[in-house]
C-alpha cells in the first residue's frame, strides 16, 4: 500500500520504518529541514536500538520529504505522528495537529485516503481531524470532500528503548473507526503482522510464543480512551508498587520479593512493579494530566490518577531527603548521577528524573557530577542551564564524590567493577534509584547500601 507518516518522531520514524520493511510505500514527511536531509543520509536523529539497520534494509521502500504536496497524493493511508507536547494546563497542544491535518486536506486528489492518528491524543480528535480536513478541503478545493477521505484512531503502545520489538510483535493492535471500509483499508496494512507472516529481521527475532496478534476493532472515541487508559494503568501500577515500598521499609519487608509474590498472580502481571525513582519521559506525565483534563470538562475528579502522579513527584523529593539523611549536609557534597535518560536504552530527556534531582541537589548546595551512555550530546545541547560537572565515564563521576544515586539503571552501571571504585570515594554511599543493584554485592563491595524502599 503506499502510505505517508508526517513526523518523524519515535512513532512515526519507528511506525514507517516497521510499514516500510514489511513491503508497503512509505514516505516519512516533517517539516524540518535539517532532520530530512539527516534521514536521506541513514542517520537516525534519536537513539533507538536498530532503528538505523530496519531503515537501511527497507530503504528501497522508503521516502523521505518535507513536502506535502509529494507525499498526499496517491497515499491510502496518511498517518498522522506529529507531536502533541503539553500545553500550559495539562491538555496536550494540538498545534501540530491542526496544521496536519489543514495539509492534508490541502493535498487530497480524491481518491479515497485513511487519514490515521497516531499520535495520542484527547478524545474527540477523531472528530476534531474530520471537520479540519473537511473544512479545509472544501476552502482549497472549493467543493466538498465527500467520500475522499475517512478518520481512523490506531493508538501506538511502543515503548522507546524497545520500539521496533514492540511495533512488529505488538500484544494488540488498536484500531478505532466509525465506518467498516475505514477498518478494512487498516487490516490490510496490518495483515502481515496481525497474521506475523514477514520474515523477522535477524537481530529482532519474533518471540517464541507469540502467535497472531489481537485486533481490538472500535469506534473512535472507544480507540483514544484505550490509549490513556493503558498509559495511566501502567503508571499507576508503578505508583502503587512505590507507594508499597514506602511501607514495606517502614516494616522491613523486601519490595522485590513483594513485587514478585503478587505480580506472580495472573490478575496482576509481574512487569511495571519494579519499585523506585518511578517513571519519567514524554508519555506517562502527560498522558496522566491530559486524562485529568479531559475528566474535568466532564465534571470528574479522577483521583486515582491524580494520586499516582502525586507518588511520581514525591519519589525524585526522596533522592534528596535520603542523600541528606545519609550525609547530613548537602551543602559543599560531590553527588555523583549514573543515568540521565529517562529510562535505559534511550537519549530521551523529556520528564528524565535525573534532571529534576540534580537541580533539587544544585538548590541545595550540593556539586553535581553525571554521566549517561548515550544521553551526553543530546544533554550539553538542551539543558545548558543546569550547572552540572559532565563526566566522559561513570568511574570519573564516582570518583571523590560524596554519595552516587543510580539513577537510569543501564545495564554497563551493573556491570562495573564496584570494589576498586568504592575506595576513590570520599565516602562509599550508594543510593540504588532503581533497586537494580545487588545489595549484598555492594555491601561486600564495601559500599553503604540505600534503597528507595529498603
Ligand atoms: C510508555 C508505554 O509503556 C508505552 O506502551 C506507550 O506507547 C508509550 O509510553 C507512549 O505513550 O508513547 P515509554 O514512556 O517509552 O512507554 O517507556 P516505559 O518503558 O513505559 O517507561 C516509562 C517510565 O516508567 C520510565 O521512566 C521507567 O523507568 C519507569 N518504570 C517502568 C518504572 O519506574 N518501573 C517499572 O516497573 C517500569
């Protein structure tokens, strides 16, 4: 099929390179100049895992342009993946959206196009889009844009760091639309992975178990609610287990074992209890607030979400307080930073706790040393404001310092040789943000131990 993907963020670099490599023709539009010509070039402007590689195999299926006027027409499907960044009281800004959407009507020769929202969005936008395009096509083409186009919702559950395993080997595919035609048009762009017929590239190899991929087939409001709903799910299940953890030191418990004896139960899934900093990133935090947004114009308080994002803000509060009970004073203290990134096997910085911890550390006195294994450049280049030592390796940042917070649990940290750099420390305290360190191992190692919630 010849589909079109405007932005080529995470979703949409990531939804077309996936289109691309199972046959269809993909052309990946954003109106950035710069980030286009980068992409003709091979080089992928985030760091994902194999993302460059899929994109060089189905290169010969993909275009990139910053034009619409060479991407719309003849498109079945236009997808749209801009950006949806959060608005000033908690409702995401759908700007980008809006001129999408304008520019697709703009461009519509008539034949019938699926115009897609990708990116997550409020409910209703459904309808938003369709009377955009409508007005829109009508005001350029000066007739109506009857049965040249339909609205569909197919929400993305693609988690960066491990976006194309989640892309290709989906748990479902979503798609919301409110005529069957629509739906059919995106079964059959999904068909070979609903169906999981393409051959797997090697170094994404289709997991064993998975056998054909559940369609969640509904209407357009049905689709955005799965999406925020998934999203505050996730992020409360996180709350929880963190909320568990301030118990469980209180009592003595160890929150990994608690964590597996009730994620152990079917009903509730071991994955997303892993107790500690909690969750960072561009989805979680705005996905959060905008379902708290959209609640409110309807006259509903949603405090269960409300109170997992009250947990979230006060887990990075207890970095601090724990580093200061450990070492009295933060004032004139080295505290070392292991990870900036959100989350491991990603340079994304949006919402990353480390940041929010190292201007709390700053505020209050402290030096701040940190280091990332992929986040370095994208750091120097959007947080010049925040007065930190950058460190080219993680022993440079344990070296003579005070305290070191684990904050993004990269597999390399775990992997250091503890011992020796316990003794370049001015004192050998080790705050474990993300319970993902042996405590026996760094005790022995000759480290003082602390955990979020032990
Ligand atoms: C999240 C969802 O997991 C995806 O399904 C969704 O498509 C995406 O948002 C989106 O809306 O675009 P993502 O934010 O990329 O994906 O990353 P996650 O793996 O969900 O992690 C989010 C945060 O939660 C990270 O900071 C991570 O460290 C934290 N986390 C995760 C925990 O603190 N504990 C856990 O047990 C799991």
């Amino acid at each position: 099929m010849n589909v079109s993907i405007l932005g080529t963020g995470y979703v949409g670099l990531t939804t077309g390179a996936c289109l691309a490599y199972l046959g269809h023709n993909v052309t990946c539009v954003d109106a950035d100049e710069s980030k286009i010509a980068a992409l003709e070039r091979g080089e992928v402007p985030f760091y994902e895992p194999f993302l460059a590689e899929l994109i060089a195999e189905a290169r010969c299926n993909l275009k990139f342009t910053t034009d619409y006027a060479v991407a719309i027409p003849g498109a079945q499907v236009v997808f749209i993946a801009v950006g949806t960044p959060p608005g000033p009281r908690g409702a995401p800004d759908l700007k980008y959206l809006e001129a999408a959407a304008r520019g697709v009507a703009e461009h519509l020769t008539g034949s019938f196009t699926v115009v897609v929202n990708k990116s997550t969005v409020p409910i209703g936008s459904g309808n938003w889009v369709g009377s955009l395009v409508r007005e829109a096509f009508q005001h350029s083409h000066g007739r109506k844009a009857d049965g040249s186009f339909a609205v569909a919702s197919n929400p993305e559950f693609l988690r960066e760091g491990s976006a194309l395993h989640d892309s290709l080997y989906p748990d479902r595919v979503v798609i919301g639309a409110d005529e069957p035609q629509t739906a059919e048009v995106l079964y059959t762009l999904y068909r070979p992975i609903l169906d999981q017929t393409f051959q797997a590239p090697p170094y994404l190899p289709r997991p064993e178990e998975l056998g054909a991929v559940p369609l969640i087939s509904t209407d357009l409001a049905s689709a955005e609610l799965i999406k925020y709903a998934a999203n505050a799910f996730l992020a409360l299940k996180i709350s929880y287990i963190n909320e568990i953890g301030q118990l469980s030191e209180k009592v003595g418990a160890d929150i990994a074992q608690v964590a597996k004896g009730i994620g152990l139960d079917a009903r509730i899934g071991t994955r997303f209890l892993q107790a500690g900093i909690g969750w960072g990133g561009s989805c979680f935090g705005k996905d959060t607030s905008a379902l708290i947004a959209t609640a409110t114009e309807y006259g509903l308080e949603m405090p269960i979400v409300k109170s997992a994002c009250e947990i979230n803000r006060r887990q990075r509060e207890r970095v601090v307080e724990k580093l200061l009970a450990a070492l009295r004073i933060l004032k004139g203290r080295t505290i070392g930073l292991l990870g900036l990134a959100f989350k491991p096997n990603t340079d994304d910085l949006r919402e990353a706790p480390a940041l929010d911890i190292a201007a709390k550390l700053i505020e209050r006195g402290a030096r701040v040393k940190v280091h990332d294994p992929v986040a370095m450049d994208r750091f120097r280049r959007e947080h010049k404001g925040l007065d930190v030592i950058c460190c080219e390796s993680p022993e440079e940042v344990i070296q003579d310092s005070d305290a070191v917070v684990l904050v993004t649990e990269w597999p390399q940290y775990r992997e250091l040789d503890w011992e020796p750099l316990a003794r370049t420390m001015r004192s050998a305290i080790i705050l474990d943000g993300r319970h993902a360190l042996d405590r026996a191992r760094m005790t022995r190692a000759g480290f003082r131990y602390i955990g979020l919630a032990c």
